[in-house]
C-alpha cells in the first residue's frame, strides 16, 4: 500500500482513500464485531495461495528435487485443516427434541480434530466452546491462519420428517430449490437474503477455489460413502451438491460443508447421538482427505 488520506467528502461522509501500486485480483471489505473494525483484504496474485495445493489445478509447478520431501517443497501436503462446528451460542441451529444442532457439531468436530492430529495434520477450530461466531468470522479465521482445508460441519433438518442422509455442499449457484432451501437455513444469522448473496457470490466466485473445493468434495464423498457402507450398510448418501452457502463465501482454501445427517428423522438423530457413528465418520473423513492429497499430487506430476 502506498498511501491512504482519510478526509470529508460531505459533512457526514468521511471518505478513506487507498493508493495502491499493484492492480488486486479481488478485494474483500467486511466488519467484524468486538472490537468493531472493518477488515479489507487486497488479494494479489502472487501473495494469494502461499504456494498451498490449490496451485496444482492452474499452474505447472517447477520442479526442484533438491529435499528429501518434494510434494512438501512443491506445496502440495496438506498440513493444516480448518475445522468450523456450525452455529453456537444463541444460535443452536436445527432442534429437534431436545437436541441442538450446534452441540452435535461441536461434538463432531472434536472426534474429527483427534482423529486427524493422530494422523498428522495440523487442526484448527473456528470454536472449541458453546460461542457464537460470525459466518465472517469463521472464513477469515480459516484464510488468516493459512488452512489448506476448510470442513465446516453441520445437521441438516427438513419439515418432512421422512427424509434423511448425508449431503456435502461446496459453494456456487443452483437452481436447485432443496439446495437453496438449506443454504437459506444455515445462513440464517447473516442478514443478507440468498437474492442479495448472488451478487456477491458474483464477485467472488471468479477468484475463489470452485474447480478445487469440487474436486475435494466429490472425492471426500466417494471415501465417506465406500467407508460407512461398510459400517452402516442403511445409512443414505444423497453425494455432492452446490448451493450459496454463506461460511464458505471468500474463503482462500477448498472448501466444504457437510451436513451429517438429518436431526429432523429419528433414525438419523438416533444416529448423530451416537459417537460410534461420529468416529466413523471422521474416519470416512480422514480417508477422503488422505485420499484427496494424493490426486493433487497425482495432477501434480501429470501435468
Ligand atoms: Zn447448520
């Protein structure tokens, strides 16, 4: 940044002026609470991605054989994931029976981080306590702290009781009125209608990890769903979708949502108290991202 001059543009308009030397890719400017402040990223091209995997997709990367690790050196080892518990705090997300989304969630993303840390990644949590969080606040934590991966866990709920299953969402347009009705749900706490999200998402989606959060998502489902089959031969696998969903917006990293199952059906909700079912499915989860690095790497030398 070269300079920024703050001055009145009429009495109750100030107006910041920012003189910068480089074209940005994408700017993003939002604000967050306590302390209030507002946050501008300016992305450029070769500050963005740090060298991390999502390159791979774009980008021949140069080969140096020169450590004894070469997909380290080349970017493309997963090390850090992000993992956000949907809702919290005065938001408990769906609720059936007692049951609150938001501490299913967390509870999951505690057998998760464990059981990825045992395998040597490095695990973030966007909250480790009953908090509110902003969706904001969760994307940035994630591009702030560098993930390589952003896994936002939620439950899915739906009037008509009958329907179940699992479901993993990554971020772009649908026409898709189910989709759309979730994304709606979980982007609740956001005052923003998906009308006004469209525009933003139009912005966004040029600069943003679609081919790659895609990719992990169809990759990380087919892992998941060859993995509890075994397990829990009746559990439904409704695979991958797209919708606008909220907390998955700027994020700099592949990025998805999973909703585990439906709090909304007995089974499912019988399902999601147990945490033998959560262990599974982390370890469905753990399958999908080892499994994940290794086609990145696998692109890496095809190309
Ligand atoms: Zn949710």
């Amino acid at each position: 940044m070269d300079s920024f001059t703050l001055g009145y543009y009429q009495p109750a308009h100030p107006r910041l002026v920012i003189n910068i030397n480089k074209h940005p890719e994408n700017i993003n400017v939002f604000a967050l609470n306590s302390p209030y402040r507002i946050v501008m990223d300016f992305m450029f091209q070769q500050a963005k991605n740090h060298g991390k995997p999502h390159n791979v997709f774009f980008k021949r990367p140069k080969l140096q054989l020169t450590t004894n690790n070469i997909f380290e050196q080349l970017g493309l080892s997963i090390h850090t994931i992000m993992i956000d518990p949907g809702h919290g705090g005065h938001d408990p997300g769906a609720k059936y029976h007692g049951i609150m989304e938001k501490d299913i969630n967390l509870k999951m993303a505690r057998i998760l981080g464990y059981i990825l840390s045992k395998h040597g990644f490095n695990v973030l949590y966007t909250r480790t306590k009953d908090k509110y969080l902003t969706l904001q606040e969760r994307t940035q934590m994630a591009n702030l702290l560098h993930a390589d991966l952003f896994i936002s866990i939620h439950c899915n709920a739906n009037p008509k009781r009958y329907i179940n299953g699992l479901e993993i969402y990554y971020l772009n347009f649908t026409k898709n009125k189910e989709a759309i009705r979730i994304a709606a749900r979980e982007n609740a706490s956001v005052n923003k209608k998906i009308s006004d999200l469209r525009f933003i998402l139009a912005d966004l989606l040029i600069n943003s990890k679609i081919n790659e959060s895609a990719d992990f998502a169809r990759i990380l489902n087919t892992s998941l769903k060859n993995y509890l089959r075994r397990h829990y031969p009746g559990f439904r696998n409704n695979g991958v979708k797209k919708a606008p969903f909220y907390v998955l917006l700027g994020t700099q990293m592949p990025s998805i949502l999973i909703e585990l199952a439906y709090l909304s059906n007995s089974k499912d909700r019988h399902l999601l108290t147990n945490p033998n079912f959560l262990s599974r499915i982390a370890y469905g989860i753990l399958k999908g991202i080892q499994n994940y690095q290794k086609q990145i790497q696998i692109y890496a030398w095809k190309e």
